[in-house]
C-alpha cells in the first residue's frame, strides 16, 4: 500500500472507531426527553443508559475471536453494517422496547467492528513503529469519540429531537462500509477451529450480569437482594468462563495472553482512564444542570474546551510516544489525570466556572490523551500471530469495563456524602458536597495507579520497552 492509501485506510477505520464510541454517549443529555417521550420508569431509564454497554462489553471476546478466525475486513463490514442498521432503527423507534432492542443490537455492531478495525490497523502499519503511532493515535478516539457524543447529545436536545443524534452513527457507517472493499486490506484468517461458544456464552452472561448489577447499585443499594444476586451472580458466571478457558484446548481468551506485566498496567491504565471520563461527565452534567441551573445546550457547551484539549492532545501525543515512549507517556498522563481530578474536586455551590472547573476540564483530557495513547501501544504490541482481533477486544473491554465498574463505586461515594450531609444544608450543596468528595476518591486512585505503575515495571523497562519506538524518525508518516 502506497503512504496515500494507508492513511485513506486508517482514516476510514478511525472514523468508524469514532462513531462507535460516540454511540456510548450520544444519548446522555437527552435522556430526560426520552423519559417524558415514552413515559420511562427509573429503572428502564437506567436499563435503556446501560443496554449498550452491556452488549458491546460482553461479545468483545468474542468480537475479538471471530475476527481472527473468519477475517478482520469481513467481520468488519459486516459488524458496520449492523451498526448502521441498528443506528436507523433506533432514531426511528416508535416506543420504548424497540429503542431498547435497538441500542442492544447497536452493542453487538460495536463489539465485532471494534476488534477488527484494530487488526486492520495492524494491517495497514505492519513495522511495529509506524503501527505504535498509530495506536497511539487510535486510544485518543476513545475519549474523543464520547465527549463528542456528549455534545451531539445537548445539541439536539435543544435543537429539536434526540432522534437526529442517530444521523452521524448511520451516515459515517454507510459510507465506511462502502468503502471497505476498496480502501481496506484483505486480512489473512486464522485456520478454521470450533469457536469457544460456551466461553463466549459465560463471558457475555457475566459482564452483562455484573454490569446490570454495578448499574443499580447506586439507586438500589449495594445491599438490595437484586443488586447482590446480580453481581454475586456475575461473578460466579466470569468465574466459571476462566475455568473454562483453561480446560478447554482454544480457549477464547488465553489466559498467557494476560501474563504480560506491561499488559495488565496497561489494561489497568485504560480502565481508569474510561472510569474518570465516565464520571466527569454523568457528575459534571448533574451538578451543571440541577446546581448551576443550566440548559441541556449550556450544560453541553461547558464540555467544549475538553473536547478542544483531547484534540490537541490527540495531535501531538504520536510524537510523545515516540519520543518518550509508551510507559513514560502513560506514567505521566495517570499523574496529570490526578491533577486534573484534584481541581474538578473543588467544585461548590458558588465556584465559578471559570476556575477550578475549566482548568479541571481542561488538565484531565490532556492527561487521559496521553494515558489512553500510550496503553493502547503497550496492550497491542508484540501480540502472537493471530491474536491481533484478539488484543483489540481486551483493550476495549478494559475500555468498557472502566464506566460500569469505576462509576458505580464513584456514584455511591457520592451518594454516601450527600446522604450524610443533607439535613445539615441544602440539597444543591451536600450533592455537590458529594461529587466533590468521589472527584477527590478519584484523583487519589490514579496518583496510586501511577505510583504502582512506576513501582511494578522497574527501572529499566522504560529502555527495552518497544525499542523501535527510540530510533529516531522510525515513526514519522
């Protein structure tokens, strides 16, 4: 492929890398129209918030599987195509279950497409440098793609209908399908073997069990009968999938492929970093609109200069990479997320939003930019013949993983303190009382993260690690 065609490639793989993302958030503003447009409970609410998460997080492994067995573009223009689909019949729902159903289906695309736009990646920018920058590059999509869903999201709820939030998902799916045959190499596949079906069943009951679980903990109670059968159950069924996985002879997810030191950090350091814009995002939101009394279009515009600072980050952060590398990369953007937790932690009834906040707004993105860029290139580098679909389902499941897990703890931190503080003041001040308090619990898990990152790779690993990352120019397009 010619230097053109790889970047035409890449171009329409990341934008559907985008896309996917933003579908996670691309209906967060505008729930509360759904709600009165279809007359939603509380809980269908929250099952509605969680469906697409719940599938797209489950079949990852999956995903991941089918991509190296049947081939990454197949699976991949298969997987667009019911994104796209799915996407339509979602801004054309007539009522609640089929918009349910719909964003249920949207997780399933996301989950096969995912995976294997990552091999495809791997394909395009095969010498392992150019493929790290990319990488790079490609863990920025991430957080951009779900603030960009955020302010989708405010803008048509002010403008006019949610429903047109699901025009950008379905047009750029389209025309990335249309695409794919010409613009994207044809992937070699992995010889034909029996998919582990029961694995791929264990792990996609028990994320989603858990993850319905971790869901309703915060309204629920972590000590309501459904909450605890849910992720006492969630937990047996992931425990009974490892179990599996290590007697059966192909196991969907083989467990070496976890051994990997620089792997696990990695994969921690993607999961926190989903985690922290998952809960700057559903807390900011809140204490925005029912504290600060902004409009939906208000609220969404306060996120501008965080998605204008994950773009700049997303810019420059190929270079760092590979100047630096991607442990230093990773190490320091953990330490500026904490930075950034700790001022978005001062938040008050009256602080304006020209302080803490906007600087808050403005440190995080930069610092989970650098996180995601360089854990993707040490979770996907040096994977073994045939498990390149493979690698991108475990990084993406750690993505995923990070909003279920990370928020529900970080909700309930907050609900604790409010609880405790509202009959001491009003309601606008221990619930912000509240979120203050999980922004600071949040800051100080990644000053920890970074801390056992530092401490669990050694003093040498930042000179061994990728080493054709160090050689000047090796990574320049």
């Amino acid at each position: 492929m010619t230097s053109r065609s790889k970047s035409g490639a890449f171009a329409v793989l990341a934008s559907v890398q985008f896309v996917l993302i933003l579908g996670m958030t691309v209906l967060n503003v505008a729930m509360p129209d759904i709600q009165q447009e279809f007359g939603l409970s509380r809980s269908e609410l929250v099952l509605l918030s969680a469906s697409y998460g719940m599938s797209f997080s489950g079949l990852l492994l999956l995903g991941g599987r089918l991509s190296d067995l049947y081939g990454a573009r197949r699976v991949f223009v298969v997987s667009t195509a019911l994104f796209a689909i799915s996407s339509a019949a979602a801004g054309l729902a007539p009522g609640f279950e089929v918009l349910l159903s719909a964003r249920f289906v949207q997780g399933i695309g996301a989950a096969f497409a995912v995976p294997a736009a990552m091999a495809l990646v791997g394909l395009v920018y095969s010498e392992p440098a150019r493929h790290a920058r990319a990488m790079a590059v490609w863990g920025g999509l991430a957080a951009f793609g779900g603030t960009a869903g955020m302010l989708l999201s405010g803008v048509v709820a002010w403008w006019d209908s949610w429903r047109w939030a699901f025009v950008v998902p379905v047009a750029i799916s389209v025309v990335a399908v249309a695409l794919a045959s010409r613009m994207l190499p044809q992937a070699a596949t992995a010889p034909r073997e029996r998919v582990d079906i029961l694995g791929a069943i264990l792990v996609t009951a028990g994320i989603t069990v858990l993850g319905y679980g971790l869901v309703e903990a915060p309204e629920r109670g972590w000590g309501s009968p459904l909450v605890l059968v849910t992720l006492i159950g969630g937990v047996v069924l992931l425990g009974l999938f490892v179990l599996v996985e290590t007697r059966v002879a192909r196991p969907l997810l083989p467990l070496s492929f976890l051994a990997s030191p620089r792997r696990a950090v990695a994969l921690l350091a993607v999961f926190l970093g989903a985690a922290g814009i998952t809960t700057i995002f559903f807390m900011l939101s809140l204490y925005f609109q029912e504290v600060l009394g902004y409009s939906p279009l208000k609220a969404s515009a306060a996120f501008v200069p965080f998605g204008l600072a994950l773009v700049a980050t997303g810019a420059n952060v190929g270079r760092l990479v590979g100047r630096f590398g991607p442990r230093t990369v990773t190490l320091a953007g953990l330490v500026i997320c904490a930075a950034g937790l700790g001022a978005l932690s001062l938040i008050s009834t009256t602080t304006p939003y020209v302080g803490p906040v906007l600087i808050g707004l403005v440190v995080f993105p930069v610092g989970v930019g650098m996180v995601f860029a360089g854990a993707t290139v040490s979770a996907t580098s040096d994977v073994p013949a045939g498990q390149a679909g493979l690698a991108g389902a475990v990084a993406t499941t750690a993505l995923e993983m990070g909003p279920a897990v990370g928020l529900a703890i970080l909700v309930t931190v907050a609900a604790a303190r409010t609880d405790s503080l509202t009959s001491a003041g009003t309601a606008g001040a221990a619930l912000t009382s509240g979120y203050s308090f999980a922004l600071a619990i949040g800051a100080i898990a990644f000053l920890l993260a970074a801390a056992g990152f530092a401490v669990l790779r050694g003093p040498r690993a930042a000179a061994t690690e990728i080493p054709e990352l160090q050689q000047e120019g090796a990574v320049h397009d």
